[in-house]
C-alpha cells in the first residue's frame, strides 16, 4: 500500500482513545496531558488551542510516537502507534515547535534528499518531489545555499517542505508562524490553507495567532491544564458565546451618531445617513478562547464524535 493512501477500514485520520501522559510516579508526578479521545476526519483542519504548558506540544509529540503515552492509545490513518508504529509515522508530517526540524548546516536541496530517503521514497521519485516543494515555496533560487543562512520565515519553509517530502495524508504543525515576521506569517497562513483545500491534507494546528486558527481551521478544540475542555466546530463554538450585540453598518456622515443612542433608532441617524444591515455581533475567537480559559466549570463539553469536515 502506497504511503499516503488512506486506509478503508480507518474512521478517521486521527483518532486518540483515552490518550494521556504522566511524568513521574508518586508524590512528584505531573500530569501533562490527562486521558484524551478526539476523532478527527480526513481532510479536516483542527486547531488545537491552549496556554503555555496547557498540553499542546505533549499531545502532538506522542501522535507523531516522539512520546511514549502513560495510558491510551491513537491511531494514525488507522495504524496504531504502539503495535504498527512504522506505518502510522509515515501518514505524518510534522513541523515542531521549538525545533530545529531540518539541518542548518545542510542546504535545503540535501535536507529534502535526505528526509526523503529517511521517509522511504526511492530516488527517482525524491528529486522531482523536491523540486516542485522547493519551487512552490519561492525557495529554488537558494536551494545550494544553508538552511542556516536563511531568515527564520524560509528556514520554516524548509520544515515544511521537509514534513510534506513523502506526500503525506496528514500534517502536524506545531506553532508554525512563531517568530515570523508580517509578511512570513501571511505566506504561511496561505500555503496551510492551499494545503487544506486544494491536496486535502488533514492538519492539526496549533497557534496562539488565534485569528489564523479562526479564518483556516473548521474545528476547535480547546486543552487546559492538559484537558481538553472544548470541541466544536468553529461556528457553533463562537455561537455559543454570541450576546445580544448587534453591528449597524451606515452609508453617510456618522457625525451625531453617538449623541442620540439611547433614542429610537431611527432618531439617531445623522441627516444623510442611511442604514445598509444590522447584524448580531460574533465573538471572535480570542474572545472565546479567554471566556473559556476562565471559567470554573466546563460550559462547552466537549464532543468526541466524528465532525464532518
């Protein structure tokens, strides 16, 4: 079976079953992420969102078998990390972070050949592979040179390119716009949601960049203190958290405007003014994301069926 065909008998791409970690024993030991089951469809984006040592990067290293789980299990593409390890990893890609995911001293070109290899493609097949990642990324023109000569944005470039050599099914990207400047975060930003719509890939994200997550990702999963504590799609979840506020949009001068709210509506227009929509006022994800952050008791629970995508 070729690397990145889907398995007929999996449900899901990622499907987590009572996952979780714990480091140490006894008195001294930390739970970093508690028992987790998520489901997650082909060809969907979740964001995974959290604070800093929520559970993030624990969570995605034991999918990607970097961690060994205390409890649990998951299933990559329908392998099973713990029995069929081997070929649940090569339905991955991966982009870590806090990670040096490629070879600084290497040029991007001998990166990609060499993880190419590392992921079993034959080399007929790397080099064209190579080529056209290296291309689509704006990154030929300085393939020969080191990785570790570029700007942060290209060497994240590189991560990714390195992540997606073997065609993958699914991608982990683990704060991939961290550090990057305006323009990086932007090409980033596009490159994902190409990657979503256009090659079908199923990508797990995590971003404190919480308007990134909102525009690419249909599903949100909120971790805390290592429990997940939220997961919906993206639009109920901002849903649930929408009040009785409301948008007025006005074509003309607002000039008055505010002087006359606590009038009629109509009494408040400015001479000139005309009304084009009201419209009930959405949280934004941020909003959300620090409600929930906040409360002492799960609101939103969360859901561990299949979401379509």
């Amino acid at each position: 079976m070729p690397r990145n065909t889907r398995p007929t008998s999996a449900a899901a791409a990622l499907e987590l079953d009572g996952l979780g970690k714990t480091y140490g024993r006894g008195a001294s030991a930390r739970v970093a992420v508690r028992p987790t089951t998520l489901s997650v469809p082909w060809g969907q984006v979740i964001g995974l969102l959290g604070p800093n040592g929520a559970g993030k990067t624990t969570l995605i290293k034991m999918i990607s078998a970097l961690v060994t789980p205390t409890v649990g299990t998951a299933r990559i593409g329908g392998w099973d990390i713990s029995a069929d390890r081997g070929r649940a990893v090569l339905q991955i890609g991966a982009v870590l972070e806090g990670s040096r995911n490629v070879y600084w001293p290497l040029s991007a070109w001998e990166n990609l050949l060499y993880f190419g290899h590392l992921k079993g493609l034959r080399g007929g097949a790397i080099k064209p592979r190579a080529e056209q990642l290296l291309r689509d990324l704006d990154l030929w023109p300085r393939r020969h040179e080191p990785v570790g000569s570029y700007s942060r944005g290209m060497q994240q470039k590189v991560a990714v390119a390195a992540a997606l050599i073997a065609d993958p099914p699914i991608l982990l990207l683990d704060e991939p716009t961290l550090g990057l400047d305006v323009e990086s975060a932007r090409t980033f930003k596009e490159w994902i949601a190409h990657l979503a719509r256009d090659e079908q890939k199923t990508i797990l994200l995590t971003t404190h960049q919480l308007h990134v997550a909102q525009q690419l990702a249909g599903r949100i999963a909120v971790i805390r203190e290592g429990e997940i504590i939220a997961d919906l799609p993206t639009g109920d979840l901002l849903a649930r958290y929408a009040e009785d506020r409301y948008d007025i949009h006005l074509a003309g001068s607002p000039d008055g405007l505010a002087d006359g709210l606590a009038a009629g509506l109509e009494d408040v227009l400015p001479a000139g003014a005309r009304l084009l929509s009201i419209e009930k006022a959405q949280p934004t994800l941020e909003e959300v994301f620090i409600r929930l952050l906040h409360e002492d008791a799960m609101t939103v629970a969360p859901e561990v069926r299949e979401v379509a995508p």
